[in-house]
C-alpha cells in the first residue's frame, strides 16, 4: 500500500508543477523576519502556501507562508518565505514537507536560513554565520518511521550534509562582496521558550556555537533525499546566559534580521551567480 505521506506530497507536486513555467534549480527557505527583510524579486509568481494542497502553513510572525518562483538573473529560483517549526504542534512530517516537495520537482540545491542565539563568545548580535554542521536537539528525527524508498536511502551518511563546495563558494562569494562571514556549528532545540543559561552552557560543552529551533529537520530531509545543502544564520541575539543582564525576546530577533536582511540578501545573490545550472 502507497505511504500516505508520498501521496500528499504526489498531490502537493502535481499542483505546483502544473503552475510553472520552468522547474526551479535551488530553493530558498527563509528564517524569522526575514520574509520581509529579503524582499520579493521582480518578476516571477508568487504561490500562498494555502493553496498548495497539503502545504502547512506558517503561524509565527515573520513567517509570510507563501514560495516566491521565478528567475533571478538566468536561474530559475524557489523563494520559500517563511517555514513551519516543530513547536507550533504539527508533526515533524510537515516540518519537512516542504524539503520533500522541492526534492520531488527536481530542485537539486537547498540554502537554508534562519536567525539564532550566539553561543560562542566572539559571536555578536547581527554576524552572519555559514554552518558547517548541526546538533538535533528536537528528540524527533523526519526520517523516523517507513522509509520513503523513492526519496532516499533508510541510512543516509549525514557526514557532509552541509555541502564542502557549496560553504566554499559561500566563501569566495562574502570575500568579493566584503560581507564578513563568521563559521559555526548550530544545535537545533524544541522551544518555543528560550533556552536557559545552563543549557546553553551545556551546548557550548557540546561544540555548539549557535542555538535555535529549526533547520536540522530540513536538512536532514534534504541530505536523505540527495540535495546539496548550504546553511546561513543571522545571530540576532546573544544566548541565555551570554550576556546575564540580557532578557530575550522574538522582538529582538525580528528587528536583527529586519537590519541584517538586505545584507544576507547580497550574500546569497552572489553566491547564487556562482552556482553552476
């Protein structure tokens, strides 16, 4: 018997696919406030998340819930502005049902970004962090359960999911553009309450240098089902416990990002003229 899980997203393809004009090569996912602080590209179509059959849709503020399809220069690009966390209560199926959909129209290339709180000490409210690897701290796992066989293997090699060649285009691209770009180790948690001064002490114990709660389940997704991956945080704040006089607030996130959006934005442009089709 057919997963349900491969119907839903069976019908979810079909639906955005009979929308478009070319199949998108890279998919972006933006994290908290960024939908408005990346902006729309001129051009292309613009798909709300409720009307793709299936689709969850975001309920966090900052998250717009709708994909952006279009070109950006000679690429064609999926904008996905807004995601779905595992705190809001759905099942860790809908937090990667987006990954899986773009996986299944052929999008090869997943960036991935997110705001976070600075664990480690030279890190600073507004840095922009390429990541090189994860903790999932969820206590959930998306590929729990029957193996989707069509999407990937049982036992996916998660060694590199945070594609080499990708972080060094990332690279080259924030040296031409002279974008500082910090390196760092995210922990993805539950949430949604913050995390305490004494489990950020214990993340940084870890080898963590960046804490929120998303991202993992994505790239897990996306590793299992073949994509490259490239991982870009904006740290909004310092961590519980980092700065003791320091109260944390969604706030303070939203406001970070709103400052440091357009210059992820160029970051991300640049790395996109790099990517070969």
């Amino acid at each position: 018997m057919r997963d349900e899980r491969w119907e839903r997203l069976t019908v979810a393809t079909e639906a955005v696919r009979a929308r478009l004009a070319e199949t998108p090569v890279v998919a972006i996912m933006l994290g908290s406030g960024l939908s408005d602080a990346f902006g729309v590209p001129d051009g292309g179509m613009r798909i709300p998340c409720s009307e793709i059959p299936g689709f969850p849709t975001p309920t966090v503020p900052g998250h717009a819930g709708e994909l952006w399809i279009g070109r950006i220069g000679r690429m064609p690009i999926l904008l996905q502005r807004g995601r779905t966390h595992y705190y809001e209560g759905g099942s860790m199926d809908d937090v990667v049902f987006a990954t899986r959909l773009y996986a299944r129209l052929g999008v090869k290339t997943l960036i991935v970004t997110n705001a976070s709180g600075a664990i480690r000490p030279d890190l600073r409210a507004g840095d922009l962090v390429l990541l090189t690897d994860h903790i999932n701290m969820l206590g959930a796992n998306p590929l729990r359960g029957p193996n989707l066989e069509e999407l990937g293997p049982r036992f996916p090699d998660m060694s590199a999911a945070y594609t080499p060649r990708l972080r060094a285009i990332a690279r080259e691209a924030a040296a031409a553009e002279k974008v500082e770009l910090k390196e760092g180790v995210y922990v993805a948690t539950l949430g949604p309450s913050y995390e305490t001064p004494a489990e950020i002490r214990a993340f940084r114990a870890m080898g963590a240098d960046l804490v929120g709660m998303s991202t993992a389940p994505e790239v897990i997704a996306a590793a299992h089902a073949g994509m490259e991956v490239l991982g870009i945080s904006i740290a909004t704040n310092l961590a519980a416990g980092v700065d003791p006089n320091a109260a944390l607030t969604h706030d303070e996130v939203m406001e970070t990002t709103r400052r440091k959006g357009a210059e992820l934005r160029r970051l991300i442009m640049a790395v996109l003229v790099r990517l070969k089709m």
